[in-house]
C-alpha cells in the first residue's frame, strides 16, 4: 500500500444565513474538505451548527474599528492554514476589500478583485453595464426633493420599487413599494436623503428567474435557473419558495454576457423578472456571492461549491447539465 493520500487544507467561511454556510459546507465535506465559519460577533448572527462544519469563529462586526475586524481576522487565517476563503455575502465582500492583496498572498479568495466586485454592488454600475449589453432593465427615476416629486408626479407610473442605490448601503433595508404620490410624499419627508440613498424604478410585472453562473477565464462551467414560486412581499420581495427549471438559452446569454462584461470569476446569481404573458425579461440585480436559494442547485445534483473548489485548485470539475430532482422548497425567512 502506498503513501495516505495528502490531507486537503481546510476552507473558511466569511458570514452567511445558515442554508447558504450550511449548503456550502455540506457540498465541500462530502469531498473530504474541512470547512470553518468566521461570523461577526453580533447579537444579529444566526448560531450555525452543522456537522459539516469543522469549527466557528468569532470576529468583530464589520462596523467596528477597521484594525479589530484586520488584525483577528488575519490572524485567523493565518494560525488555521486555509487555502480558499469564501465571502458569502454583501457585507463580507465589503468587510474584505481593503484585506484583498494581503489575503490573495496566502490563499485563495473566492471573488474577483474589490474593482470588479464593486461593479456589481453598485446598482447604477450593473444597470449601466446591462443597457450597453442591450438587455432590459427596469426605467429609473431620480426624486431628491418633495419639489421635484411635485413636478413629476403626474408622468410617474405607479407603483413604484424603491431599492437601496447600492449593497453597501443596504443592510436591513427591505424592497419597497410606493403604490401613489402619497406614499412616496411621507417617505421623502421622513428621509432627506432619499434621493441618494434609494433607488426609484418601474414596477415590472412577472416571476422571478435567477440564472446561477459559474463562470471561470469567461467560459461558463455551470448552469441552473430557479423560478420563484411564491415571494415576500408578493410583489417581489425575498423568495419563500422556488423551483428548478430548464435553463432559458436567451437568459443564460444575457447574464452571461453581462458578467463577462465587468470581468466577473467565480459564482454569481443574476436575477431577471419575466412577464409570462408577453416573455418579455428585464434584469434586477446580480448577487455576486453564493445567493440564498443555492440549497435547490445542490439538490438538483449541480455543486457549484465543489466545482469552484476544483477550479480553485487546477482539477477538472465533472459538472452536470442534467437535474436529478425538479423541485424543493426553500425559505429565506
């Protein structure tokens, strides 16, 4: 008998609601790769437990000094010997853009440089980068004050979305919707900084898609699509449930192109609104880290997780384009 085979370095976890940390864990540990997840030490944080993660860490909220979060968290890596660290979600990509050439030194982060990332958690970015591709996006309206309000109001189609301008400013603030001047009115006057702050578009009718992307030296190397069955709100809000579908091709192009377009490696969800009645799609956002219904891809047999690992680390990933299972139920509540 030969020499055991070599121990694989473990991987760490950066923030992340439990299905996403947990499905990312579960995926890796079948592999035999040790995982480990750093949470900000906040009253906020969901406790994570999960046999399929080794340990939990402790670091210091993203809000706090900027040496407490640096200095625990390179030292984690450090002392732990990691080889791939993965950001899952908006405020870790955040929290790690001024660490990014210090911890690309030692390991592999699993997102694109802070540059490229920027482009996706800025919105205007995003949209500005999707009308240049061609793709539809939803009409935008700029209201700073409740003078300009008064001067547009009557050219406004009702209801209208009302989204954070960027995800670095986003945190706990919910998608919103204003179904007449009035409510619109009350939300300029409790907020003066309206106008910067949030972003005003169409209300586009239809279901939620996500293309899921895995995207390496700009060729795709892994596909699903999720519809949304039900949301929360109703409107258009966080998906409560959702199923597996088919790819749509023209979909697939689109964000495809689109994330070549700012460069983009690694895994992202790009999330459209199709009207059924008139096939007609126009993009919402891109989610540029593991997105929350990631457990139905896992269940339906596509690993982004292990295949981004093997990609990570020169192998070859065997992904599938078939589903083994079409439909699961999933809640980001």
């Amino acid at each position: 008998s030969g020499p055991p085979p070599e121990a694989k370095r473990p991987v760490l976890l950066l923030d992340g609601t439990p299905r996403v940390v947990i499905g990312i864990a579960r995926s890796l540990h079948r592999h035999g790769i040790p995982v480990d997840l750093a949470q900000f030490d906040s009253p906020q944080s969901t406790p994570v437990e999960s046999r399929a993660i080794r340990r939990v860490h402790r670091v210091p909220q993203s809000q706090a000094p900027e040496k407490a979060f640096d200095d625990a968290f390179l030292t984690l890596v450090e002392r732990q010997g990691y080889d791939m660290l993965i950001p899952t979600t908006d405020e870790a990509l955040l929290v790690l853009r001024r660490l990014d050439a210090r911890l690309r030194a030692s390991l592999y982060v699993a997102a694109p440089r802070p540059e490229i990332v920027d482009r996706v958690l800025d919105k205007a970015v995003t949209l500005k980068a999707a009308r240049q591709l061609g793709i539809r996006v939803p009409q935008e309206f700029h209201i700073a004050s409740l003078a300009e309000l008064d001067q547009q109001s009557c050219h406004l189609p009702f209801p209208l979305v009302g989204k954070a301008a960027s995800k670095e400013t986003d945190f706990g603030f919910s998608v919103r919707y204003y179904r007449n001047a009035g409510e619109l009115r009350q939300a300029l006057a409790r907020n003066p900084d309206f106008g910067s702050q949030i972003l005003l578009q169409e209300y586009c009718r239809g279901v939620g898609a996500g293309i899921e992307l895995l995207l390496w030296n700009g060729e795709v190397r892994a596909v699903f699509q999720h519809q949304r069955l039900k949301e929360l709100p109703p409107e258009g809000g966080v998906s409560i449930m959702a199923v597996a579908r088919t790819p749509d091709p023209e979909l697939v192009r689109q964000a495809t192109e689109l994330l070549r377009s700012i460069g983009w490696q690694g895994v992202a969800m790009v999330e459209f609104r199709r009207d059924p009645a008139t096939g007609s799609a126009a993009l919402m956002e891109i989610n540029g880290r593991y997105w929350g219904s990631l457990p139905l891809s896992l269940n339906a047999g596509i690993d982004f997780p292990y295949y981004e690992w093997q990609l990570a680390h020169g192998q070859e990933p065997a992904a599938t384009a078939a589903y083994t299972r079409s439909e699961e139920h999933t809640s980001e509540l």
